[in-house]
C-alpha cells in the first residue's frame, strides 16, 4: 500500500501569520506550482482513491491532480489554532513557545497532540478499508509533521525539523503481514521514508 501525501501550494498570505484552519487563498502561482507536482508524480497515476482537507488550498489541488471523485474529510485539516490566534503574526502570541513545548491548548483550539490523534483516527481507518491500493492525499505540513511522528515515533516536540516546503510530498510505504488482521501504526514498515519539498 502507497499514500502520498502532498503538501498544498503557496498561499496568499504572509509568511509570519498563523493561518491554521483559516481558509486562505492560493497565491497566483497555483498553476505553475500544482504543474511541477503533478510532473513530480506522474509515475503514480492513476490512484485508487483521493483524499483532501477540505479547506480549498488543498482541495483545489486535489482537483487539479486527479479531476472529480474527491473524498474529503475533516480529519485532514491543519491544526485549529483558535479563534484567537489563527490570522495572527507568530511574534504577537507571547505564549507561543509555552503552548508548544508544555501541549496546553490555545483558546479555543488544538495542540498537535489533538492533531495526531485525529490523524491517527483517519489512517487507521484508511489502512483497514482499502489494504493494498494506491492513495493519494492533499493536506498540510502540519498533517504531514505528525504523519511522520505516528509512523516513526518521533516525540511531538522534534516535528519541527522536518521542513515540509509547499508541494512537498511524504511517501508512506505500508506492508501487510498474513497473519494480522488489521495493521496499525506500530506494526507499519517504512523502509524508504522520503520527504520531497519544492523549491517554488
């Protein structure tokens, strides 16, 4: 089984605001960025299935990849900063590095400890429903980030260095073993684990 999961496109916002699950606009580069993606996969066409966020930087590239046919689901959205927070520049949140290293919730929103357990929750249900097919997914770093830390172990805190650039793509590998029934995250090899990021 192979899921790819890409990153969405350039974003028309400046690059020091948390957005989050704020639905902001693609920047005008979308048609020159989404081409070089789909170039970059064009050996793994078709897929089985598609999977998006549904906040329309994602789902537009979804469309663009693989036309109709787009299974969207909430559990595929970035991380909910709050009310409070999303649309606000990174230095104005005095509590950031408290809430990141410490997991407590900003107002109203998420710690990516709520993430990954939603993440978790939708690849766990996708593993056991469609064993051996080809997925593709549209998402965000954040989704991406901790994708990586359920499948290797990596602790929360570390996700970071992980620089998941616009387009980039995580390809997960997953095998199967005869004598499970179901596989989970702990029993998923990765033999190549490989984040691609374009420089667009």
């Amino acid at each position: 089984m192979d899921i790819l999961i890409v990153r969405h496109t350039r974003v028309n916002s400046p690059i020091d605001v948390l957005y989050g699950s704020h639905d902001v606009p693609l920047a005008d580069s979308f048609p020159e960025e989404a081409k070089l993606i789909k170039e970059k996969l064009k050996h793994w066409f078709p897929f089985d299935v598609v999977y998006s966020s549904p906040l329309s930087r994602t789902l537009k590239l979804a469309k663009y990849l693989q036309g109709g046919n787009i299974h969207i689901d909430d559990r595929l959205k970035e991380i909910n900063f709050g009310p409070e927070w999303e649309m606000k520049k990174w230095s104005e949140l005095p509590d950031f590095t408290d809430w990141f290293l410490n997991q407590s919730a900003p107002p109203k929103g998420e710690t990516y400890v709520d993430l990954t357990n939603r993440i978790k929750s939708f690849f766990d249900e996708l593993i056991a429903q469609r064993p051996g097919e080809k997925i593709l997914i549209t998402a965000h770093a954040g989704v991406i980030r901790c994708a990586i830390a359920l499948y290797t172990g990596l602790p929360l805190k570390n996700i970071f260095r992980f620089n998941v650039n616009y387009g980039g793509i995580l390809h997960l590998k997953v095998q199967e073993y005869p004598e499970e029934d179901r596989i989970l995250f702990p029993s998923i090899l990765i033999p190549n684990l490989t984040i691609n990021g374009f420089n667009l």
